[in-house]
C-alpha cells in the first residue's frame, strides 16, 4: 500500500511538472503575441493617421492651386485612400473622408445626378459598398451621393442630411436616426428591420422593395412611406 502512495505520488508529481513544461512556454509565446499585436496596431494607427494627413494636405494643395484638372486628381487621391481605408477596416476614417469631401469640393460626391451617363465613374467618387456598421454619422450635409448596397447596421446617424442620395439595396438593420434628412433620397431595396427610420425627414424618399422597421415589404409607389 505504501508503495502504491510513493507510485501516486510520483504520477501526480511528473504531471505536474509535465503540464508546467507545457504551459509556461504557452503563456509566453501569449504574451509575446499580445504585445505583438499592441505594436501593429500601434504601427498601423500611426501609418493611418499619416496616409490621412498627406491626403489632406494634398488636396488643399489641389484645390488652392485652381489648376483646371484638379477635380480629377481630387477624384482619384479619394478612391485611393478609400479602397485602402476600405481594407484596413478603419470606418471612422471613411467617415473622416466623408465629411472632409462634403466641406471643401461636395460637387465630387453628386454620383446620382450621372445615373443615366455611361462616362459617370469620371465626374465623381462612389461610396457603394461601404462597411459603416456600429459607428456613428454625423455632422454632415450632402446631396446626390452614391452609396449603394452599403451596410450601416446598428449605425447612429445624428445631425445627418443626404438629400437625393441613392442608398439602394443598402442596410440599416436598427440603426438609429436623430435629426436626419433623406428627403428624395432612393432606398429601393433596403433594409431597415428594427429601426426608427419613420422618425427621420423621408418625404419623397423611395422605398420600394424596401424592409420596413417593423418586418413589412414595401410595395410599389412607396414614396416618403412603406405602402
């Protein structure tokens, strides 16, 4: 019997230091990717804030300068650091460009008035396919803009007028909207399961196709209301 204690003992034992073995490594190689991550982030967060503040800086200079093409530069330094915002993930940023764009040259961002010209991808910068879910909009006054099939779910909007816009096929599942204005804005195919949308300005909006707050398909002819 004593014997069978000593043998207990010494399993007990040699697990213990077996799991020891296996676990502090594991902790640090944790550890070291925890603060691994810090640095990247830190790293990425100072290349972005870098990328913006060059591309601010780089259309004032075009716009200061009155060069004939300078919307064209404008238009294209946009997309660029857009698709790239895009990838990083970095919502606020986009929102950042957004707001920048609507203040010093909003002509660049009228998309829907080219709905019909073939040659429109020229004259402006399109925001489709945007990714703003679980951010906040605000401060921002804009016409004409195209930002179709785009998500904004569980997104705050305050403060908040696209009048015109096109927001086709894009979703709003309960975002919340505060002194908002989408007056004769197109929201045809949207989503907006669980959101106060009908407290936003909607008059001569276009819902049709829509999903309404409260579950409803909205049927033809629904203009500034679900029918």
């Amino acid at each position: 019997m004593f014997k069978g204690l000593i043998l207990e003992y010494l399993l007990k034992n040699t697990f213990i230091k077996l799991l020891e073995l296996l676990l502090i490594p594991l902790i640090l190689l944790l550890i070291g990717l925890s603060i691994q991550i810090k640095i990247s982030n830190r790293q990425e967060n100072l290349v972005v804030t870098q990328m913006i503040d060059n591309y601010f800086l780089e259309v004032a200079n075009q716009l200061n300068r009155s060069i004939e093409d300078s919307s064209s530069v404008v238009i294209a330094r946009t997309r660029a650091i857009l698709y790239q915002l895009q990838q990083l993930n970095r919502k606020n940023e986009i929102i950042n460009i957004l707001r920048f764009i609507s203040e010093v040259h909003p002509e660049i961002l009228k998309g829907d008035v080219f709905e019909q010209d073939p040659q429109s991808e020229r004259y402006f910068v399109d925001f489709s396919n945007v990714r703003l879910s679980e951010v906040s909009l605000g401060i921002i006054q804009i016409s004409d803009l195209r930002i179709w099939f785009s998500n904004f779910d569980d997104s705050s909007f305050y403060n908040f007028a696209c009048e015109r816009c096109g927001f086709t096929s894009s979703s709003f599942k309960n975002a919340e909207f505060y002194d908002v204005n989408f007056e004769g804005s197109d929201f045809s195919g949207a989503n907006f399961t669980g959101s106060n949308i009908k407290d936003a300005h909607i008059e001569g909006a276009d819902f049709e196709g829509a999903i309404w707050s409260d579950g409803r398909k909205c049927g033809k002819y629904s203009i500034g209301k679900c029918n």
